[in-house]
C-alpha cells in the first residue's frame, strides 16, 4: 500500500471512529495502529512511541493548573473575583454578560483551561443571567466564548503543550498571549455592550464597594503574580510555578477563606487526576499519530501545498496555515491537533522565516475558536449542557461572535510586532533575542 494511502486510511479510521462517538484518545490509537499493520514498523515502537510522547517534565505543568482551577472553584474563592468583577462593570449595559467576560479575564490568569471556565461560570452566574431574561441560547454561547480566553491569558494549558511539543518558549507563549486573549474580552464586552440583552440594569458601585471587593480578591489575584513572575524572573519553570500557585492557595487561601473545604482536599486530587488522564491520553495517542504521519512524509505533502501558493511569504503561509487549522479544529481537540501537525507547522516556520513563539500565537489563537465550531465545538458543548439548552441552539446565537475571533485572529497574523511585544520587553530570549555585545540591552532579529 502507497504511503498516501495509508495516510487517507488512518485519517479516514480516525474520523470513522470519531463519529461512532469513540473517544478521541481511543480514536487516534486505533487509528495508528491500525496504519502500522501496513508498514514495516513493529507495535512494540509504536506503543513506545505514545509513552515517548508523555515522557516530557514541561507537561507536568498541567495537572498544577488543573489543581489550581480546581481548588479555586471547589473552595468557593472564585467568588470573590466574580464580585470583583460585578463591582467594576456590573452597572452597564448587559451588566451581567459583561461580568461573565471580565471574570473569565480574571479566572483565565489562574487555570489555565476552558473547562473549568465554563462549569464555574455556568454554576454562578449563568442561573442569575436567567432570572434576569437573558436567552439561555446566549448565555451558553457568550460563556463558551469567554471560557477561550483561559487558553490565551497565562497560564496556558494549550501554550505548555504547544511549547513541549514544538521546543518553544513556553514563557514566550504566555506573554504573547495576553494581547489575542484581551482582545476577544474587549471585543465580547463590546458586542455584549450594544448588540446583547440588556438585562437589569443596576447601580454604579461607589468606591467604598470597588475597594472591599479588591481587598476582597487581592489574596487570589495574587496566583497569575506568582505565576508569570516566578517564570520571567527565572526563579521557577512553569511546572515549579504551577506547584507554587497550588501550594499557596493549600497553605493561604483555603485556610483562610474556606477552612472546612480541608477535609474534602482528597477528593479534589482525585478529581484532578482524572481531568489530567484525559489531555495525557490524548498527547500519547497524538504523538503516535504525528510520528505516522511524519514517517509517511504527511507534513512534506502539507507544505509542499502550501508553498505552492504561498511561496516563502510569511503572511500568505500563517494565513493558510489558519484556513487548515479553522477546519481542523471543527473536527479534532486542540490538544491532539498541535501534536500531529507539529511537523508540518515546523516546517512551514522555517520555509517562512516565521518567529516560532509568533507562529505559535497564531495556530493556538485558531485552534481555540475551534472550542465553539460544530461539529466538535467542545467549550459550547459543555456550556449547552450545563445551562440546559439544546446545543444547536446555542451554536446558531454564537454565530455573531465568530467576528470578534475573525479579527483577533487576523491582527495577530498581520502584526507580529504588537503580538511579540511583551516578550520583547519582558523576556526577550524567548524570541531569539540576543544580548548586544557591545553594550546594554539586547538585538532582536
């Protein structure tokens, strides 16, 4: 069998699969194994290869994410933010959706991931969003958008697997993050603004209120401090970072705003081991598969595509490379997308002259508006679910948004030099930027 054929054969099992409603994990082994019958490789690799692909210390950093997004909801500390959040921005138009978008702001510097986004805000304030008459169509999909942030604003869960995979600067990645992800909540807050429900409009807060609810929040708004200074200062790797943040809220916050949540800690670890077996799974079925479809020389007939129309234009790859990953994450998690088109985004970074860390802005920014796209559109599925409305619905409100990602998602290709500024300033390795040798201050290529 040709090695294109086999290539259509594992896609064509693996989406087979998909659509049987087996798990993606369990989808993609299948898959793979199933194309390794008709090479020369041995299952023995092949099944060494997935445990190759978890074997990295930087994936570490996820289930501390996952712990501390966990611990924050469980123990009710979130709260807090949310009343931070209703204070500043509670009294205007669409008071509560705009609530919704600024906290998920907020919430996205400390978990890191959507899921967690979406069952926070879909069991705080997606109950009295309804009392007050906002669609529960809407409600599903402004939450489902907002919760897209927690993968852009640091930490994030997608740029610690991208950056373990792609042997990027995963500081680099968050810091370059943070302009896409304040994009799409200024532009949410816009549109909730003047084109959302209404909803009850309330009184402005007076600034007695604004400070009890920052004095309030100061001690968990401390958690994204830890976290991004610890990794630009150099005193701690992501994965140290994530374990710090979640020891300060076992040792500070839980003691002292939520005592009695020690007793149900256990259960909290374990609830975290199982949301990590999930993305774990995931990154060893895809690894096998990106590793197949490198051996069958995938990412050559990819690029080789893409050059044909693009040539070595930087703007006209990253703008394809969109266009593929626009339609991949309809299908495919973000997670096992990174992995399996690794090679191929490799290859296209260097025909290009791309800055990697740009690059990587560029494809995780698509990948998570593939988080509200049908089929897949996991983030809208789970909040559908959890607001009680059916999932198309839903998806027919989100319709409008998909604006505020077009356009985000088209400044951060089209201005590189805004997108990479903070890691510019603030760590300027990460983008391969030199220390000048004759002189202060760095040379950046």
């Amino acid at each position: 069998m040709s090695e294109t054929a086999i290539l259509v054969l594992m896609a064509g099992l693996f989406l087979l699969f998909g659509y049987m409603g087996v798990p993606v994990a369990f989808a993609i082994m299948a898959a793979v194994l199933a194309a390794t019958a008709f090479t020369p490789i041995s299952y023995q690799s092949m099944i060494g290869q997935m445990f190759h692909g978890i074997d990295a210390e930087t994936l570490l950093a996820i289930p501390f994410f996952l712990m501390v997004g966990e611990l924050m909801t469980s123990a009710d500390v979130t709260q807090r933010m949310i009343r931070l959040a209703q204070v500043l921005v509670g009294h205007l138009r669409g008071g509560l959706a705009q609530v919704v978008t600024l906290f998920s702001m907020f919430f996205a510097g400390i978990s890191g991931s959507s899921a967690a986004d979406v069952a926070v805000l879909s069991r705080s304030i997606a109950p009295e969003m309804d009392k007050e008459g906002y669609g529960r169509a809407f409600i599903a999909a402004l939450i489902a958008s907002a919760s897209t942030i927690a993968n852009l604003i640091p930490p994030s869960i997608m740029a610690v697997v991208y950056g373990a995979t792609g042997n990027v600067s995963i500081g680099g990645l968050f810091l370059a993050g943070v302009v896409p992800g304040v994009m799409i909540g200024i532009g949410l807050m816009i549109y909730s603004y003047f084109f959302g429900p209404i909803g009850t409009m309330k009184k402005r807060a007076n600034l007695c209120d604004v400070y009890l609810a920052a004095r309030g929040a100061a001690l968990p708004m401390v958690i994204p401090v830890i976290i991004m200074g610890g990794i630009l200062t150099g005193w701690f790797t992501p994965t140290e970072a994530g374990m710090v943040a979640a020891v300060y809220i076992l040792v500070v916050l839980i003691p002292i705003y939520n005592r009695q949540h020690i007793w149900r800690l256990p259960a909290d670890f374990m609830y975290t081991g199982l949301l990590y077996a999930l993305p774990l799974a995931l990154v060893a079925g895809a690894s096998a598969f990106g590793w197949m479809l490198a051996y069958l020389r995938g990412p050559d007939m990819v690029a080789d595509s893409i050059q044909h129309y693009a040539g070595t234009d930087p703007r006209m790859i990253m703008l394809l490379l969109v266009l593929l990953f626009v339609i991949v994450g309809d299908f495919i998690d973000a997670v096992p997308a990174i992995i399996i088109f690794m090679p191929i985004i490799n290859k296209l970074t260097q025909l290009g002259d791309i800055n990697s860390v740009h690059m990587g802005v560029v494809i995780i920014t698509t990948l998570v508006f593939g988080l509200l796209t049908p089929p897949y559109g996991l983030a809208l599925l789970i909040a559908a679910k959890f607001v009680g409305v059916p999932f198309y619905r839903a998806m027919f409100r989100s319709f409008p948004l998909y604006v505020v990602f077009f356009i985000t998602i088209a400044f951060t290709v089209l201005f590189p030099e805004v997108v990479l500024w903070l890691p510019k300033t603030l760590l300027p390795e990460s983008v391969g930027c030199f220390k000048n040798p004759s002189g202060a201050g760095y040379i950046c290529p």
